[in-house]
C-alpha cells in the first residue's frame, strides 16, 4: 500500500481569512474559489496528525494504521463520491453490508474544518440514533453520497472517520442548535465520526 500522500489532521481552514480578504476587495467568490480555499483546508486538516492518504482500500482491520501507529484514510479518486477520505476505525460484526433502499441507523459526530461541533446526534438536540434510506444518488438528500457512501462500507457496529467536501455533502440538515443548515449550500467541509448501529 503506498501514501499518495504523508500529511497531518489540523482542525484549521483558511476560508474565513480567504473570504474577509476577498470580500474587502470588493471581489465576487466563485465556486473554483470555494474549491480551493477546501483544498487548502483538507491540507491543513489532515497535515498535524501524520496521516496517510492512500490510493487503494485497506482490506483489514490492522492495516488502517500505518508503520507509526498513525491512521490512514483511503482517498476516493473518481466517481460520485470523488474527494471523500475515508478511515475505518472498526469492521463492525458479520458479513452483511447495507444495501440500497436499506434503512440505516446511525449515531455520529460531525465537525467543520475549524473544529466547531455542528452536529451531534448523539445529544439532546437531536434522535438517537438517526435514521435514513440508502440512496443510489443520495445528491440533495439529508444524508448526502459522501455520508452514505461512508456507511455503506460498514458492517453493523462498525465505526469510521471521514472528510466529506461540500459538493458531495449533507443538505437541509439540523445543527445542534436548532436551526436547518445545508453543508453542501454553504459549501462547508466535514469531518465525521459515525458509528452503524443496526440495519433493516
């Protein structure tokens, strides 16, 4: 298995000074900006924790951790979840992978680049655990194709951290404080922890 790349975890980004800097300048911000002011980030994210990027799924629990004991995530390269990173932190129990139209039951954690908590489903703000149907295209859904892709490879108790960019991320979601939001619209970048806690 070979790093695409050795960086470390920093819950830093660069887009609030990316953005006052632009808006000083009377500059209007495109997309391509967002994109890389994200790159720029998930740089800085994954840089102060010596993380490995690797190109190709590790097939066992062990080998999630590289020769230091660091984590290593798995990149998706193509596809319709490009740019989702991926790390198992347990297999779960069993054989049976969740499949479309399956309902999911899940508990996590989610944190922008900066490191502000945004959602915690496990809290009094919101059901524990949650639910929702696994979608072929989960583009515009609650649970977006970055989320579910990530649970797609878990068995039931298992457990993974991600980065999920904007454009392939949650919508019309609820913070943990009450209010809809929209990762995907307001081209926020995720990290997660999410745990399967059983399928139907």
């Amino acid at each position: 298995m070979t790093p695409i790349n050795h960086l470390k975890f920093a819950f830093v980004s660069l887009s609030t000074a990316i953005l006052t800097t632009l808006s000083g300048c009377g500059d209007t911000i495109t997309y391509a900006d967002y994109q890389e002011e994200e790159e720029e980030a998930i740089e800085k994210f994954i840089s102060t924790k010596h993380i490995s990027v690797v190109g190709s799924m590790p097939e066992t629990d062990g080998e999630w951790l590289n020769n230091s004991g660091n984590e290593i995530y798995y990149l998706y390269a193509s596809g319709k979840t490009k740019g989702l990173y991926y790390h198992q932190i347990k297999k779960g129990e069993g054989d049976v992978l969740p499949q479309n139209n399956w309902t999911a039951y899940v508990r996590y954690v989610g944190y922008d680049m900066k490191g502000n908590m945004i959602y915690n489903c496990t809290s009094q703000y919101a059901p524990d655990p949650q639910s929702f149907k696994i979608k072929t295209d989960a583009s515009g859904l609650t649970f977006g194709p970055g989320f579910q892709q990530a649970v797609k490879n878990l068995r039931v108790g298992g457990k993974c951290k991600v980065i999920i960019p904007f454009d392939i991320g949650n919508s019309d979601n609820i913070t943990i404080k009450g209010h809809a939001t929209s990762d995907e619209n307001e081209y926020r970048t995720m990290y997660y922890e999410i745990e399967l806690v059983g399928l139907e």
